[in-house]
C-alpha cells in the first residue's frame, strides 16, 4: 500500500466522509472471525512505561475498527466507550476502556504539559528568590540589632 509522503512530519490529512468509515470497519468486521481474535497490550521486561501489543491478525482488525467507530459514535461529550468484551484477553496490562474525540492537533495537545512545566518551574525560582531575599532581611536586621547592642 502507497502512503502519502510526508518527509517524516505529521502533515498530511485526508478527510474521509462518514459512508468510507462505515465502508471500512464494515470490511474489517466481515473479513475477521471475532471468536478467533485476540488482543492485548504487555509489558515488556516487566517496565510499565515500555508497553507492546500483542495480537493476531483478527483482533488487530476489531481494534482498529473500534478506534473507527469512535469517529462516527462519540457522546456529547465526545466519549466512546470501546466494545472489545469478547477478544481483548482480560489477562492485558493496559486496558483502554474509551476514546476521547479532541480537535486539538498534535502541537496544540504538547503545549499544556509544556506551559505547566514552566509554571512550576517559574514558581519554584519565585519562591528561591523571595526565600533569600527574607534570609538577606532577616541577616542584616540581626546585624544592625548587634551593633546596637554594642553601642
């Protein structure tokens, strides 16, 4: 299959209408034997961050065709909840029970972590300086009340 080149960026985009989707998951289904499927996501090495998919053919297919629907079926509130109860082995590491639709694009959804790094960053710097400026206030009164003392 030819894929569009995108010079290792993530910019190409192409709009399908809602009948393709439906004629896509529509083809995964029929050409798959759901009691056949299996998937599952795995640690690897025992490394909660380092996860895999483990799956045959079958259930690659139920996957990707549950990820389709959330297109076409979210909530109000922009919710799908997935359908994988048969063929999503219960023994998983992970399990994803829902998709959240987001308009947000790839750069957009980096930013909030982005600005909430430099927040806590720029409150941590903040209260180092006012915690030495206090310690420079509270060492020249203790100095000016010793000479005075001495006077």
């Amino acid at each position: 299959m030819d894929l569009p080149k995108t010079n290792g960026k993530r910019h190409f985009h192409i709009k399908m209408k809602q009948h393709e989707i439906e004629n896509i998951i529509s083809k995964l289904h029929s050409s798959c034997n759901e009691e056949l499927a299996y998937f599952s996501t795995q640690e690897n090495m025992g490394e909660p961050e380092n996860l895999y998919i483990k799956a045959n053919e079958d259930g690659l297919k139920l996957y990707a065709s549950e990820l389709l629907k959330a297109i076409l079926l979210k909530d109000e509130n922009n919710l799908y909840f997935l359908d994988k109860e048969n063929w999503e082995d219960p023994n998983s590491t992970l399990f994803m029970d829902h998709v959240e639709i987001t308009n947000q694009n790839y750069a957009e959804a980096q930013i909030v972590p982005q600005l909430r790094e430099k927040n806590i960053s720029g409150y941590l710097i903040g209260f180092g300086c006012v915690v030495v400026v206090l310690l420079l206030l509270s060492a020249i009164f203790i100095g000016i009340g010793t000479m005075v003392s001495w006077l």
